[in-house]
C-alpha cells in the first residue's frame, strides 16, 4: 500500500520517495514482521494451549523430548501471516515474482497446515497420506516452476556454476523437473530439520539473509554484471519479501528458542523450505544454494544414507537420523547442536556470497 498508494505522493512531496526505495521498504517490512509476531505469538500460544493442539512427540525419539509434551504446534502460521502483512504495506504488487512466492507461500502453507491438522485433530503423527502430501507438493511446484521458466524467457534453462564465471548448464525444457524436484526437495529437507528448538528457525534466517543479498544483487544490473552473476530484472523486490521473512522467523525464535513455547509445525516447515527453494529458482542460483542451505542438505543426506544402508545391512549408519539425532544419542545437549549448526549454517552462507568475487 505504501508503494502503491503513497510513492506516487512524491511528485508533490519528494520526502516519499523513500518508498520507492526497495531496501527503505525491506527494513520497513522487516519492522512490521517482528513486532507483528511479538504482539500476536502470546495470544496464539495461549489459544493453542486452550486448544490442547500440542506438538506430537515420537516415542522413537531421544527421552529428553518427553518433556516437551504439551508444547503447541503450527507457529508457522503466525509467520506466514506476518510475511502477507507486512508485504501488503510494503510490497509492490505489480512485481510478478512477488506474486508467485506469495502464491507459493500460500501454497506450501496450506499443504502443511492440513498436515498439522489431521495431525491434531487425530491424536497421531501421521497427518496426510505421504501420497498424497508429495503429489500436492510436487502439483504446486510444477505450477510455480513453470511460472517463472515462462517469465524469465531466455535461457531460463541454465544453471550457473558456483566460483565460475559466465559457465552454466543448460537443461532446456527439462529445467522444470529439475526446479519440481529442487523445491519439494527442500520443503522436505526444512521439515526433516525442525526437530529442536529453534534450530531449523535460526538456520532459514542464515539462509534468508543470503538468498535477501542475492536477490538484491541479481536485480541490479550493474552489479550482476561486475560479479558476474545472471541478470534478472526486477528480481530485487525479493529482498522486501526475504526482510520480512526474517522479520518474522526472529519474532518466532523469540518464543521457540529453547525451551520452546511452541513449535513450527509442518505448515512452517513445508512452507519455508517450498519459499527458499523457489527464491533459489528465481534468482538462478540453484547450486550455490546447495552450499547456503548445506545443513539442510546434510540433514537429508544423514536420512537417505540411514534408510539405504539399513535396508543393506539391516543396522542403522546413524545412530538415530536426520542428524541432530545423531549428535543427541552421541550425549551433545540440544542447546550445543543448535547453536553449532547455527554456526555451520551462518559460515556457509559466508562462504557462499564470498564466491561471488571469487569468479
């Protein structure tokens, strides 16, 4: 609204051309986010609470998880509400890629929402049909890929090569299988992540802080060119959805952060895992991606490889998989893992935009 209603105030009045500033208006979302879920989280959990719609624990899982019984669930909620808020007062709504990653976010959201719900209207942890719950999210990408494929127009088919310059590969056509399988697999890989208290919360704002930067960077042509990074008009405008991204997973870890006053759930999970991916796939950065979520990816791995090897052998690679578990069942205390994936995760990304000027 501030865009689109008060920016063209500024032909009279020149102090509003602030908002037509995109990093003005990323900040401004930002703001809106946080304070967003500072004022509505407390409310929500007591709802929840009132609710009895508390997180299912696994009785497979490490003991020291019993104690969170009871604690709510579907915080993720909150912070997509947050993210819409904040975007239709910041936001420019005739961006098309502000457009779809709403429509992704809506999206994905809504797949994990039915998720969490079958999951506490049903006392289990099953939720939706796995069938079902990957044919939605592969239906929903495949519209989302094919979206941005059309947008983008020439040579939307390449992939660039992280620390080379101006090398890609070109998959043509068969570029949208390929981003179909790149953002449901990292919807999936947040989900088999948000297993402790905050850490898959702290790890998707290391992330989003890198994918804001890039975003940035990709839509503005005279840097994109020195860098030597694919240019893609008006892709910048992501950098106001990311802020208030962030804005609102800090709003969330300031009530998950340990000990957990509530969780994510799937309807975040899926959902920040189906955004980062599809932000990747926008801006063309899909395999430098891989080193800025590299704690998502080893997170998946760590499951690929236990399923595969037992399947094998019949004994566990891990001593219990995604890989938190691992290092739970090792005796680390779930403050130490989180914040050294923390770690991990924020050096990654360090690593990642350093590689810009390695090209």
């Amino acid at each position: 609204m501030l865009y689109h209603f008060i920016y063209p105030l500024s032909e009279w009045f020149s102090a509003f051309n602030v908002f037509g500033y995109i990093t003005f208006r990323s900040v401004f979302a930002f703001m809106i986010s946080f304070i967003f879920c500072l004022i509505v989280f407390p409310k929500f959990i007591a709802y929840m609470k009132g609710k009895k719609a508390a997180q299912i624990i696994r009785d497979d899982g490490p003991q020291s998880h019993k104690q969170k019984v009871g604690t709510p669930t579907m915080g993720g909620l909150v912070v997509i509400f947050s993210i819409i808020v904040s975007l239709l007062i910041c936001g420019n709504f005739k961006n098309l890629y502000i457009l779809i990653i709403i429509a992704c976010s809506i999206g994905f959201a809504l797949i994990g929402f039915l998720d969490d719900y079958l999951k506490l209207s049903q006392s289990s942890s099953k939720g939706l049909r796995a069938n079902f719950k990957l044919i939605s999210q592969i239906l929903l990408a495949t519209v989302i890929v094919t979206f941005i494929y059309i947008i983008i127009g020439k040579n939307s088919g390449e992939i660039s090569i992280p620390f080379l310059k101006n090398t890609y590969i070109d998959l043509s056509f068969f570029y949208i299988p390929f981003g179909v399988f790149f953002i449901v697999g990292f919807s999936n890989a947040v989900n088999l992540t948000d297993g402790l208290d905050g850490l898959a919360g702290g790890l998707l704002i290391a992330v989003t802080v890198a994918f804001g930067i890039l975003s940035y960077l990709t839509g503005h042509k005279e840097i994109a060119n020195y860098l030597f990074i694919k240019y893609i008009p008006l892709s910048g405008e992501l950098l106001v959805y990311c802020f208030a991204m962030i804005g609102g997973l800090c709003g969330f870890l300031w009530f998950n952060a340990h000990p957990a006053e509530i969780f994510m759930g799937d309807v975040g999970s899926l959902s920040f895992g189906g955004i980062i991916g599809t932000i990747a796939v926008m801006i063309k950065q899909e395999l430098l991606f891989l080193i800025i979520a590299g704690v998502f990816v080893a997170e998946t791995l760590s499951v690929i490889i236990q399923v595969l090897h037992y399947k094998r052998t019949k004994k566990r690679f891990f001593k219990m998989a995604p890989l938190h578990h691992h290092f739970e069942l090792m005796g680390w205390k779930e403050t130490k893992i989180i914040s050294r994936f923390w770690i991990i995760g924020g050096i990654l990304s360090v690593i990642a935009l350093g590689s810009l000027k390695l090209r």
